[in-house]
C-alpha cells in the first residue's frame, strides 16, 4: 500500500481559505509581449518572488496546445515548463490550456522552487507545435523583489471552504504528489504532482471502499477524463462529472491503472470532511449561451449551447436539404487538424418516407462503408452505444432543422470529450441516406469541410450565422447513358473501382444511392452484362486484396443479390441467395474472386459529377492506377448453366450498392 502523508487540524482536517486573485496594481514593470501572433499582447509585471501579473492580457484561443511557459536560460524553446495562472474571475491556479481571453488581468503563480529572479523569458507557447505566440525577455534584476507579496493587503477570505487531506508518497512509476486539497463537494486540487506518465491507461478515479475498475473517473480542467499524462512538479484540479456525486459519496481518490487493475496510489477522504455543508457546494459555471457558426454559406449552420446544470451541449443543426439527406457535424479525429478518420460525428436526418428525425453516433473508422467494424459505423455497431439524447426537428420548405443533446464527456469509448476549455477540431459533411427497409444506409457525402475548423464550444455567447436559404430550382442534372456490354462481342470482363458518378451516374441507372465508389467494368461505370446460356466468360478482378483496409477490399460475387455486401447480411439472409461464383462454403470470398487494386481517380476534385454531360466527359477527368507495381489479378471462369435464371448481379462482398444487373439469355 503506497504511504500516505495526512495533514490534520484534531487528527483529521486542515482548512485552507481561498483567497481572491487581487488586482493587477504595483510591482515592477517587465515589459509586454514581443514579436506576437494570434492576438497575443499584455504588460507583465513582477509583484514578487512567486507571482507575476499581466494586464490587458488578450490571445484569440485558436492553438490546441498553448500555455503560459516561462524558461530560466536562453530564448523561448521546449526547454520551459508551463506556470499556471488565475483570471479576475477565478479564485484557483490552474495549468489548463489558454482559450480565448480579451483584455483580461492574468496572475501568475510560479511553482515551487522557481523565483521570479530565475526566469529569463516568459512564452505563450504551444507544445503541440513548439510554437512561440508572444514572448518577453526579462533583462530586469529582480533579486530585491520579497518572497511572498507585500505589495498589496490580501483580499478578505471567500465563504467557500477547502480541505486538505493529505498526500501521496512513494507510489509507483515516481508517483508523488504535494497538498491534495478538496476545493468543494467536487472539485478536487492535486499540488506539485510528479508522475512519468509510463503506466498503461492510468486515471484519476473515486468510489466507494477500496480502488477498483468500478471506481467514477475523474475529468481535468478540459473537461476529459483523460489518460494521465508525464507531470513534473505540476498542480491540477479534477472534477467528479455526475452532478449527482460527491467527494461525501465516495471514500477515496486513486491514480488507477485499469489494463493491470492496480492502484498506482491512493488517499482516503477523511469522514470529518463528510458531514453535510462542511464542503462548499461545486461551483456552477456560467451558462454558456448560444452559438452559431456558420459551416457553409447559405447552405448549413450549427449552433449550440452548453447546459451546466446536466453536463450536456445541445446542438442545432440547419441546412438547406432536403428529408433523406443527412446533415452531419462532431468532433475531428486529431488535436492537430480537421479530418474524417476516427471522428466522432453525429449523423442527423428526417426519413423521406416517415418523417421520423434521426441522429446517430458515428465514428469513421475508416473511409469506407461500415463492415466488420470498420468504415463509416455507427456505434451501436461497434459495441458501444447511441450516445444522442433529446431528438426534435422538422423540414419545411426545403429547410432541414434537428436538435438534438449528449453528454460532454459521455465515457464511452468511441467518443470525444467537448472540452470547456480551449478550441477543437470539428468537421461536418453533408450527403444522401440509401434507406433499404430497415437499413438507413449512410452514403459518402457530397460536401463537406473544407479545411481546418476551429471552434471554442465553451466560448461567451457569439452568433456569427448567415441565414440558411432554401435552394433555388437547380437546373436539370444529366442523366448519363447507361452502359452494356454484350457476350456476342465481349468474353473478357475486367473489374476494376472507381468514382460512382454520383446523380447522373450509379444513381441514375439503379435508382440507389452511391457509396461514392462503384464497380468498372472494362472501363464503364457499372454496365449491364449480357451473357448467354452455354457459353464460357473469363474475369479478372483488381479490386482490392487487403481485408484488414475496407477502402481497399472489393471481392465480386455473382448471384441473385440485388444489393451486396455479403458478409453484412445474416446466416439465414446469406442462405437464401442463390450464389454462382465468387463465395466459398466457409461464406469466405473465393480466392479467385480477388485481386490487387486498380481504380480510376478523379483528377480534379473540384469538379462534380453534375458537371459532365456525358459519362465518357467525366472519364476525361480521371487516371488509372494500380496500387502494387507488379499486377495480381484474380481470375475465374463461368460457364453459364442452361438452368441459370435470367437475372442475376454482380456484387462486392464487403459493402453494400456496387455492382449491377447480369441479364442472361439463349440467344443475342
């Protein structure tokens, strides 16, 4: 059991009283910010050997990773540490991140063992990218400064009451920290923390008896709860995230590996601390009003709030679409820029057909359909849950409008958290719902985010909105010709991918809605085979040989399946087809239903479907590519059976609307 150090007042409590952040007045004058970007100005000022004020502080918020960072040698660089910081409105020091501030007075706390007389430049720097935002170089002496403040009489104590209740010591992978003080009934305050960061998925929790995976996690001050990262002589706050629980709930607060079910170290929460209004009630942050943004102009917007008193952000979306088409929006899958892989979307629609309003968790594992957990899937999928509460919304004159809430930190594993603090990445996408019976198939998207977006989801209220227009009456779209090829004049049938060409093409001919990708045949979107009774037909497959990568995997088979995607369907689904080529026994593609990849690619992306008269026209637009250097086919051959019926189609086996129609007949 890791040693455990108690600082008591009657063998049990200490009680500490916060103290107000006084005002930035007195000290001596360092200078201001140097050679700023993103908005960053401010005078600082040295009030003593511990504590450093900037006036008018201002910084636009929009880094992922920024930090006030101050260093002892040199000129702004990683070799720093952050210092953490307190605003006119916060009573607590925290390392948090820097969001947005305007014109604001900063106090600085040095942490322990470092003096103002010590530092040689102070940064606001972010460590994601070793970016210098605004810098000062102190060249003033400041050996006569005092220890602790004597510059200004400290403000009156608050009401509120914080205890401290101990330490850990001698704890596994350096662990060891300073004061842990409980600020109020949730809010907890971890002093001069030490920890290598090298255990597997270590957190902070709380819970009832002794440390166990049932224990609550706690979240920082963004708002996650976040695996523990390296800290050196660093102090952070937690926070119990259910409204509903208490530090007078639980008896403990563990640094918890959960892979190794082991306690990295603990403290017991005193029961003196228990009793009923001895801790102050948890501070209710501000309501944080309504946003808007808007995502594309005219066309679609998002806005939300967050409701502190259930932990939930509640978004509306608007957009000039239609019932069946989808209006998606979440959070990005890097800290470092706006991308569809391993995002956390909502994807928001109203059935053509029932008007039923939908809004589905997504995470887009891959870029592809859903199957065999990877692709676009939604979570239910993936063996967690439908996180998205509060349903409502409407379409009315070409104006789609969905609302809809979950959780900011919903603890489930494919989600992200929505952090209270700082900007993130977020991305959104727009596209057709294939709804086949049951199934709402989602489709890839038509437009979607251009390039990075930032937004700062707990930012003071900002509309920012264009309205959203219902779409004039477009001009036609075209109608490509369908394609056929014909056994009388064509034994050879090579099978390739490449774009489905959108409305006028796969759509246009099968009436489905695209994944955005589809079957070539000997060059041609998705043509109608025709192939005679009696007579044998050779087919080379390049569409794709690495199962482990949906985007790149393509089996064909040939049956009476009118939609495809055989491993998505079940046992007693997969029996009743009537499969000719391309399945084996096991239910596995044949072999030789399988090669490497070759496909057609849009040279110029900027162009749609929409804007090519003709197939052979968007063809001019694309060039052919095969993924390995040395090609490897599959090849099979099918002599068709006199007792074949006359239609049948050709299908990939791992997603769903590819292929296309086989017409079999005697006679030409």
């Amino acid at each position: 059991m890791v040693a455990l150090w108690y600082v008591a007042i009657a063998l049990l409590t200490e009680l500490v009283a916060s103290q107000s952040i006084g005002p930035c007045t007195g000290g001596i004058l360092l200078g201001s910010f140097q050679r700023p970007s993103h908005l960053v100005s401010g005078d600082v000022y040295a009030k003593d050997q511990r504590t450093l004020c900037i006036t008018g502080f201002s910084y636009d918020g929009s880094a992922p990773d920024a930090f006030f960072w101050a260093g002892t040698n040199g000129a702004p660089s990683d070799n720093g540490q952050i210092i953490p910081y307190a605003t006119a409105d916060s009573s607590r020091f925290s390392s948090r991140k820097l969001g947005a501030h305007l014109e604001q007075d900063i106090t600085l706390r040095l942490p322990d063992g470092l003096k103002a007389r010590q530092i040689r430049w102070l940064s606001v720097w972010c460590r994601s990218f070793a970016a210098n935002f605004g810098h000062l170089i102190i060249n003033v002496d400041l050996s006569g400064l005092p220890d602790s403040s004597a510059l200004a009489a400290p403000a009156a104590p608050q009401t509120r009451n914080a205890y401290v209740i101990g330490a850990i010591t001698n704890g596994p992978h350096s662990l060891r920290t300073g004061r842990i003080i409980l600020l109020d009934e949730r809010t907890v305050r971890i002093e001069d923390l030490v920890y290598d960061g090298q255990g597997p998925a270590a957190q902070w929790t709380v819970g009832k008896g002794r440390p166990s995976p049932n224990g609550i996690k706690l979240v920082d001050e963004n708002g996650q709860s976040a695996v523990v990262r390296e800290y050196n002589v660093e102090t952070v706050e937690l926070t119990i995230p259910d409204p509903a629980v208490t530090f007078r709930d639980v008896d403990y607060i563990s640094l918890y590996c959960f892979p190794f079910q082991a306690d990295f170290g603990s403290i017991v929460i005193p029961d003196a601390v228990k009793q009923p209004g001895l801790l102050a009630p948890a501070l209710t942050p501000a309501v944080i009003g309504r946003n808007c943004e808007t995502l594309s102009p005219s066309v679609f917007n998002v806005a939300w709030h967050i409701d502190p008193s259930t932990s939930r952000i509640v978004f509306t979306l608007t957009g000039a679409v239609d019932r069946g088409t989808y209006l998606s929006f979440g959070l990005s899958g890097s800290n470092r820029r706006s991308t569809m892989d391993n995002a956390d979307v909502v994807v928001a629609w109203i059935d053509q057909q029932t008007g039923v309003v939908f809004a589905v968790d997504y995470t887009l594992v891959d870029r592809s359909q859903c199957s065999r957990g990877r692709g676009v899937c939604p979570d239910t999928s993936l063996g967690n849950q439908n996180d998205i509460r509060d349903i409502e919304g409407s379409e009315e004159n070409g104006v789609t409008t969905i609302k809809f809430s979950r959780s900011l930190s919903t603890g489930d594993s494919r989600d992200i958290d929505y952090l209270t603090i700082g900007p993130q990445y977020a991305v959104w996408a727009i596209g057709q719902i294939n709804r086949q019976g049951q199934l709402n198939i989602v489709t890839k998207h038509s437009d979607r985010t251009p390039g990075d977006l930032v937004i700062n989801f707990a930012r003071l209220s900002t509309d920012t909105c264009q309205p959203v227009i219902r779409r004039s009456i477009a001009a036609p779209i075209p109608v490509w010709t369908p394609s056929v090829l014909s056994g009388r004049t064509v034994k050879q049938f090579h099978f390739t991918i490449g774009p489905s060409g959108g409305q006028p093409g796969y759509k246009s001919v099968t009436g489905n809605e695209p994944w955005g990708i589809a079957y070539y045949v000997n060059g041609l979107l998705i043509p109608e085979l025709i192939l005679k009774r009696g007579e044998t037909y050779e087919f080379l497959i390049e569409t794709g040989d690495e199962a482990d990568s949906p985007s790149s995997y393509h089996p064909v088979y040939i049956s009476d399946d009118p939609v495809g995607g055989f491993v998505l369907q079940s046992v007693a689904e997969q029996n009743a087809l009537r499969v000719y080529k391309g399945i084996q026994p096991n239910r596995e593609p044949d072999p030789n239903a399988v090669g490497g990849l070759c496909e057609f690619l849009v040279t110029d992306i900027r162009k749609k479907p929409e804007d090519f008269p003709t197939f052979e026209q968007y063809k001019d637009n694309m060039r052919f590519t095969c993924k390995a250097n040395v090609r490897t086919p599959g090849r099979f051959l099918w002599t068709i059976a006199r007792n074949t019926p006359s239609q049948l189609y050709y299908q990939c086996y791992q997603h769903r609307y590819l292929g296309w129609k086989i017409n079999i007949v005697d006679n030409y």
